[in-house]
C-alpha cells in the first residue's frame, strides 16, 4: 500500500450517533473510515478487509467486542485495535486489553482524545509499513545478525533479548517472541533503556505519544502481556519489574 492511499478505519458500534460521530472526526483527520453495527459482521468485515485501525465497541449484537478483539488478534497479530468502553465497565477495559487490544478508550470522550489516539495508533502502523518497505522483503530469521552493539544494524540487544526494529522481531534465549506492535514498541523502548525506572505516565508519552491521567491501565495490561510472554515465572518476574511507588524498569540483570 502506498502513502497516497487513506487510511481506513472500521467503527464497529451500534450506538449509530457515535459512529457516525466518530466517522466525522476521522474525516476531518483525512481518514476514510466504515461504520459496522453488529457484531459478527464488523469481524467478517475487520478479517476480510484491510483496515489501519479496528475500534470496537464492547457491548454489540451478535458477538460482543471482546471477543471480536480476540479472534481479531489470533487472525491479525499487527492489526491495530481500540476498544471503545463506557466509563462504568473498568473490567471491560481491562479485559480487552488482556485479550489484545492495543488500546482503549472511555465513552464519551472529547474529540481531542478521540483524535489523539487514532493518530497513535496510524502513526505506529505507517511507522512498521516504512520499516518493511525500507526492508524490502519479508523478515527472514536468519538475516538477524548477532551483535551487542547497541541499535546496531536496527537491533538493540539486552543479554539473551534481542529486539530488531526492521524486521519487528523479538527472540529471547534464541525463540521467536510473537508481539502485537504496541509491545513491541514498549520492549524496544524498555530495552533502549535498560534499568531506567519509567513511571506509567512516562510511559504513555514515550510508547503511545500521549498522556492523559487515568489510562494508566493500558501500560499496566501490555506489562502484564509483556512478561506472559517472556518471563518463566509471572508472578516472580525477573526481567521486567515493578519498581513500586514509581513504575516499571527492564532488568538487564535479569535477562541472561
Ligand atoms: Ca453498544
């Protein structure tokens, strides 16, 4: 896909006014956007169609968001996903973050933050799109070369952690590390930085590009999903750990 072409977005809402809301605020960011308001369609849809950015609503008919954002994520690794939750359902929130989400955002919002976030979410997509055509041809695992160097050719290597920005890919230990783009950005910038201790709100500025007070949960769920994947132990975790009363750090002591 070239530059030239729009960005599209599916809105999967049944609540129409907010739809059609949402869809005019993207059409004043440039974006071409299609609004689904059932469930089991906006999947169809979200898997046969080429979208930038999905954002679902949790309560649909048919099937609800959550489990959208799930079959989504198991079809569709990189596909960018916003949940659209109400202010009520914390668990919601939380729930569809844990299931892959790459971000939420709580009903109603204003349309600065409505804005803010889809822009996060493109600006992380071009970002990948730019690092593939750079690239030019399909990560290939062999192609990684070794080095300690730090971010030399594009990889940024902590102990056994190996994080390559152009082929997006993580190996630990040697195996393949699967991530969403969203936890890739965040291990890369953990391991860019190496035992600094990062607030949560440092964080959304530095990984998501924003930092309104109360999203503190979308650092906290990526963290979590972070250390399903890498560490042996989640409840005892080694190589990312909590720094309490301020935050999160990766433990370069930890990676070996
Ligand atoms: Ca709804």
């Amino acid at each position: 896909m070239g530059n030239t072409m729009k960005d599209r977005v599916l809105i999967v809402e049944d609540e129409i006014d907010i739809a059609k809301l949402i869809q005019v605020h993207l059409t004043e960011l440039d974006i071409d956007s299609d609004i689904c308001c059932h469930g089991q369609q906006g999947l169809e849809q979200a898997l046969k169609q080429n979208y930038q950015l999905v954002m679902l609503d949790v309560m649909l008919p048919g099937i609800n968001g959550l489990d959208i954002c799930r079959q989504l994520r198991q079809e569709k690794p990189l596909q960018a996903i916003l949940i659209l939750t109400s202010k009520t359902s914390e668990t919601d929130r939380i729930l569809g973050l844990e299931l892959g989400a790459d971000d939420y955002m709580t009903k109603p919002f204003s349309i600065r933050e409505l804005q803010a976030r889809v822009r996060t979410q493109l600006r992380r997509v071009h970002a990948f799109a730019d690092r593939n055509k750079t690239n030019g041809h399909k990560a290939n695992g062999n192609s990684s070369p070794v080095n300690n160097t730090e971010q030399a050719n594009n990889n940024t290597c902590v102990g056994q952690l190996l994080v390559n920005q152009r082929y997006h890919q993580v190996t630990y230990k040697d195996n393949a590390i699967n991530l969403t783009s969203t936890e890739f950005e965040l291990l890369d910038f953990l391991c860019k930085n190496p035992d600094q201790v990062f607030s949560r709100s440092q964080l959304l500025d530095s990984v998501w590009g924003y930092n309104h007070s109360g999203y503190e949960h979308t650092v906290n769920s990526h963290i979590n999903r972070l250390r399903n994947k890498l560490e042996e132990d989640c409840a005892e975790p080694k190589i990312i750990q909590t720094v309490w009363g301020v935050g999160y750090k990766l433990n370069s002591a930890g990676v070996h």
